[in-house]
C-alpha cells in the first residue's frame, strides 16, 4: 500500500476523508488493505488525492527527487561528523549538535505539517526534562559517528547510519530511520543486525496500524512500499508503465502514481517542460508528444542528470516574507511568482519553512487574541442591548408623573373600586382625554402614589443606565478597533504589542495580574494605555507619497496613541476615517506650512482606508486636522481621541495609486 495513502484513508473504517462515507466495495472490504491499494482504480484515487491535499496544503511537497539532492549536498557534511549532544525542543523534533569541519545542528522532523530534514543554525529553547526519546537517543548516539547517509531509493525515507560503543565497549552501528509521511513522519532507532527498534519518536501498536507496530523490541518493517518505479532509462518501458493507467487519467495524476520521487509539482513541471498543459490526458498523446514527456521526466526525475542544482524560493507578489514555494532548480510553472536564487538547497529549506512556521505561529496568536477580543465584543454587545432594552422600558414609564398628577387632580372624580379612570390631560393644549388604569383594590391617592414610585423607579433606572450604556459602548468601539489592528497585523512583535494592550486594559491575565481579581476588573476603564519603555520606541508603518513626502500609520492603538500625542507636532496633519475603527495616520508638516500638496494628502486618505474597517470601500469620508485639535478625554481607552476642527474629504482609492503606496513602505526609524 502506498504509504502516503494512510494520510486520506482509515485503515480501519476505510473512510473517504472529504465526505466519510465508505470508499471500498464489498469484495475490496474483505480483501486486505494492501491488496486493494495495488489495484489500478485506487493507486489513481491515492495519487489524485495526495495532489489535491498537497495543491490545498502547500505549493511545495519535498518529494522523494528534492531529498535526493538533499541528501546529496549534505553527504560531505554530515559523514563522519561527530554527534556531541542531542535535544528534543519540540514534541516532534530532534536536534543533532554535530561536529565535522567545524560545529552544526542537525534538524530531524516529524511534524504532521512539515516534516524535514536539513542543517539549521537555530538553536530553540529545551525543556527542563528531557523526554524519553531523547534519552534514549542520547544513550546510544552521543558521542557516535555518522558514518553513512543514504535514501531508500527515491522513498521519503533518510537512514543515517551511526557507529558507537555499546555498554560492553564494543563498535556498533545502529540505523536512525526518518521517514517523511505526513501526519504519519516518524523517527526510528533500529539495531540492523537484529532489526530490532530500538525505540520510535511515535509508538503505536496493531490498534493503530494492522501493517506494523512501532514498539521497543519488534521487527523493524519499512514502510510499505508504493509499488512505484525508480527512474526509467528505457522510454519503451517507461511508456508500458503509462499505458498500465486509465487512458483518460491526467498524465500528471499518472506520473505521481506510477513513478518514484514525484510530487505534484514536479509531475506537473514535467509536462510543462514538454511544452503540454497540466491538463493533459493519456489519450491525447500522440508519439511526439510522449517522447517529450519522457525527456522531461528524465531530466527532471533523476538526480544523476543535473549536474549541478540551482536552488530557488518563490514568493508571491503581495507577500515577499513569505515563501510559498523552493525547487532544486527554477521551474516553469512559477515564473509568475517572484524568483530568489539562493545557495543551497539546505538554505532553501530552512527559507521555506521557518517562514511557514512564523506565519503558523503568527495565525496561531491571532487566532487566541482574535477569540479574545471577540467573546468580549460579544460580551459587551450583549450588554449594550439590554441597556437598550431598559431604557426603552424605563422611557416608556415616565409618562406615569403625568398620570400620577392627573389622578392627584382629579381624586374626587374617582369611585372606589374603579378599574380606570378618564380625565383631561391639562398638559395638552386640546385638553384630551387619557385613560389611566387603576387597581381596584387600592384607593385613588394610593394608585397616584403608586404612579409616582414607578415614575421615580424609571428616573433611576435611566439615570444608572445611561453611563453604564456610554461605558458599554465604548467598550464595544475599543473592541472593534482591536479586531482592525489584529487583522492587519503581520508580524509577532506586533501581535504582541496588542497582547500587551489587551493586558494593560484588563481583558487578558498577565505575569502580574489575574483574570479574576475584581479590583483589576472594577479599574478596567480607567487603565492607561499601555506603552513601552522608552528605549523600545514604537516603529510605526512609514511610507513616501508621490511627491516625496513622508506618512506614518499606526500599527495598533498604543501606537495611535503615541504618533498622535507625542510624535506628531502641534502644526502636522492627522488624519482618520471618520467613525469607523482605523489605524491613525500623520503627515509631518514644515514649518509655516498649513498643508501638504493634494496629491500627498489624498493618499494619506487612502492608507487611511486602508488601513481601517473601510478597506474596499467607496465615497469613504476621511477626517483631518492639526494635531493640535486632538484632545484625549481622561480615562479613554488607548487610541481613542476627540477633535472638533476638522476638514473632511470622500475618496475611493484607486487600486494602482494604492500598490505603489504600500511598495514605497520603509523601515521605521
């Protein structure tokens, strides 16, 4: 069975991962799992599934050719290094310190999400108490020698091999297996002269897996293998091998299932390079058109015919931090992408997914914060409608002072018993009738009283509300700011600015303050912003109109505070959508100038939708002012200013004046 097709299929259920209903016929259910996954009608299935998760997860699989020029570049460096200590900083990854030509760190990962292999200089925080595998790891390789790096064929599986004395004293070599599968990745010490493991970075038993158990003391088994062929050098052979597929499957799909080492990026960079569509099917294919395809696929899926590598990450246009894709050479199929040629294939790697790792983890304390803030908007939206409700209630009760004089005026017009009463409404010019209900069990000055202890019961309430209403309302405002600044934030320094935010007003425990401690809760609104010490000054967005000029734009709301406070000057200009939740924004002034040119000013504007809750939109009414307008009220949340001289401009910011602004951003000073 293809070992990859474990990541789409329970061996057990055998359920499609997509809709989870059952993918087998009822013959295919009583057959092993091995014996159907070799049929022709599911190594397709499998190979078109792993493209279509592979396309939805990543732009880059390392395939079995990458790690093949992987390991290739890294032979000379690692073979006879010395393994001086061994770490374990995360749940699924090892560190090797080794040391040959000079000192290195080896990373080996089995992370579901991105699995690897490769030399890095980062050097992570350990925890206090190594875990068991990496006890283990340290009894038998600390202090060994690698003495052989190998590829099992063009299989997603490293073996080093590492020679040390046992306990009696004697040379041995043990195996340490990676092996690269997805969620399924894994590291497995295995004695080869016994193939015995060891141990495995993840057990699991028969209640797992019905192929084989990773336990201290089994029988190594190798992962089951994809039934695929190694690199052809016979076209003839290599076309039997298409032909043995459905003639109206894709050639890529067929490519991936049929051949060793190929991803979906390199199976659809063959056919690029044979100058076809990725669309392509096996019926379309006329003899020129195979032969072709056979010399990519020879060029491009055995790593004995490129001599030498040209290692590249590719970045999209609107992101140039984050890679979204490395090749051992430059492909075809990215050259819309922006292309950075680097060194090695090792640096391209670590490129690659460190990147990817700080953007998880970006997203990963976006989405905390994010849920943060939102079950607090929540919260006090909640409360803003039933301080609504209130209201209304208690509003709609005061017309009873009205009725509790009328009744005092008219007491002798009043049988005892009644159940309502009709007087003139001496409040109304016309002298109209009102119907007043009574209580009949009650006298006519106890149903007057009555009225006027609603009445006050109304004032009160009303008096009580109203600032718990501005209160709650602010609340509500400050909140959406948040959302604004969490969402256009990019970098963890600045997801931790507004983590420190949300700790200063109360919404998040900190080191020194607890979620529960009423008086912290009882002080919310009155908390001050929170700002840095002043040798971590904040590092506002900075950008260069058209004309030269330059335009900062706060990153979140400590930062509004701090450019429009202290960093702008009384005559420079400050701008700000008007109501809705934005980023502050400031044009630096000359002296003796009252504005800057329009152009300037228009895409100030713009970075001012921009960088608000009005991204996208038209007509938005944009406000500016002298800074020496803005007045912050005592106990305002942070970034939240009032002025009462402005100017307001409508503008729709147009898309190219916009991306030639954003391109223009510099680096703080």
């Amino acid at each position: 069975m293809p070992f990859s097709s474990f990541c789409f299929i329970n061996s057990f259920k055998r359920l499609c991962p997509f809709c989870s209903t059952c993918l087998f016929s009822k013959a295919e259910k009583n057959a092993s799992l091995e014996q159907v996954c070799y049929t022709k009608k599911w190594r397709t299935y499998f190979a078109t599934m792993i493209q279509f998760c592979d396309e939805r997860s990543s732009h880059m699989a390392l395939d079995g050719v990458t790690l093949a020029y992987l390991v290739k570049e890294l032979a000379p460096q690692l073979i006879g290094a010395r393994i001086d200590k061994i770490h374990q900083p995360e749940k699924e990854e090892i560190h090797f310190q080794i040391r040959h030509q000079g000192a290195r760190r080896l990373l080996l990962s089995t992370s579901a999400t991105s699995p690897r292999f490769h030399l890095t200089q980062e050097n992570k925080k350990n925890p206090t108490s190594p875990p068991m595998f990496c006890m283990i790891l340290r009894k038998h390789l600390e202090g060994g020698k690698i003495v052989k790096l190998h590829q099992s064929e063009l299989e997603r599986v490293i073996t080093l091999d590492i020679q040390n004395y046992n306990d009696r004293g004697d040379l041995v070599t043990l195996q340490l297996h990676l092996e690269i599968m997805g969620k399924h990745s894994n590291l497995i010490l295995v004695d080869p002269t016994t193939n015995t493991i060891l141990d495995g970075l993840k057990r699991y038993s028969h209640a797992v897996s019905r192929y084989r158990e990773v336990l201290p003391g089994r029988a190594y088994l190798a992962p089951p293998s994809q039934g695929k062929l190694p690199p052809q050098e016979d076209e003839e052979l290599w076309r039997q091998a298409l032909y043995k597929e459905e003639l109206d499957h894709p050639i890529t799909s067929i490519l991936l299932a049929r051949f060793a080492g190929i991803s979906p990026e390199l199976a659809r960079e063959i056919v690029i390079q044979a100058g076809l569509t990725t669309e392509i099917r096996l019926h379309q294919c006329g003899d020129i058109d195979l032969a072709r395809l056979f010399q990519a696929y020879r060029r491009l899926s055995n790593p004995a015919e490129i001599l030498e590598i040209q290692p590249c990450l590719y970045y999209n246009s609107g992101n140039q931090s984050l890679p979204v894709a490395f090749t051992f050479i430059p492909f075809q199929q990215y050259q819309e992408l922006k292309t950075v040629s680097v060194p090695t294939l090792n640096d391209a790697i670590i490129g690659f997914y460190q990147s990817k790792f700080i953007a998880n983890t970006v997203e990963s304390k976006r989405g905390s914060l994010r849920k943060v803030v939102q079950e607090q908007h929540s919260h006090f939206s909640k409360k803003l409608k039933l301080y609504d409700e209130a209201m209304s209630s208690a509003k709609s009760n005061l017309n009873y002072q009205k009725w509790g004089e009328l009744l005092t005026a008219n007491l002798y017009h009043i049988p005892p018993g009644s159940t309502e009463v009709t007087v003139e409404d001496y409040y109304d010019p016309a002298l109209s009738s009102v119907v007043i209900p009574l209580n009949p069990h009650i006298s006519a000055i106890d149903n007057s009283q009555r009225y006027y202890k609603l009445y006050n019961k109304a004032k009160a309430t009303l008096l009580k509300t109203i600032p718990l209403k501005e209160a709650a309302l602010e609340e509500v405002k400050y909140l959406a700011s948040l959302k604004v600044s969490l969402d256009q934030a990019s970098t963890l320094a600045e997801l931790d600015d507004i983590h420190l935010e949300l700790i200063g007003q109360g919404y998040v425990a900190g080191k020194h303050m607890k979620k529960d401690n009423p008086k912290q809760k009882k002080g919310r609104s009155k908390a001050k912003s929170t700002t840095k010490s002043p040798k971590d000054v904040p590092q506002p967005r900075v950008y260069r109109s058209s004309q030269g000029r330059i335009i900062y734009v706060g990153k979140n709301n400590a930062q509004n505070d701090w450019l429009s406070l202290r960093k702008g000057k009384p005559t420079d200009l400050w701008l700000h959508v008007k109501v809705i939740p934005g980023s502050h924004v400031l044009i630096p002034l000359e002296e003796g100038e009252e504005f800057p040119d329009d152009a300037t000013l228009e895409e100030a504007a713009a970075l001012a939708i921009y960088y608000s809750q009005a991204r996208g939109s038209s007509q938005v009414a944009v406000d500016y002012t002298h800074v020496k307008q803005l007045k912050k009220p005592n106990s305002a949340k942070p970034g939240m200013v009032i002025y009462e001289q402005n100017w307001t401009l409508y503008l729709t910011p147009q898309p190219e004046i916009l991306e030639k602004l954003l391109a223009s951003e510099e680096l703080s000073e």
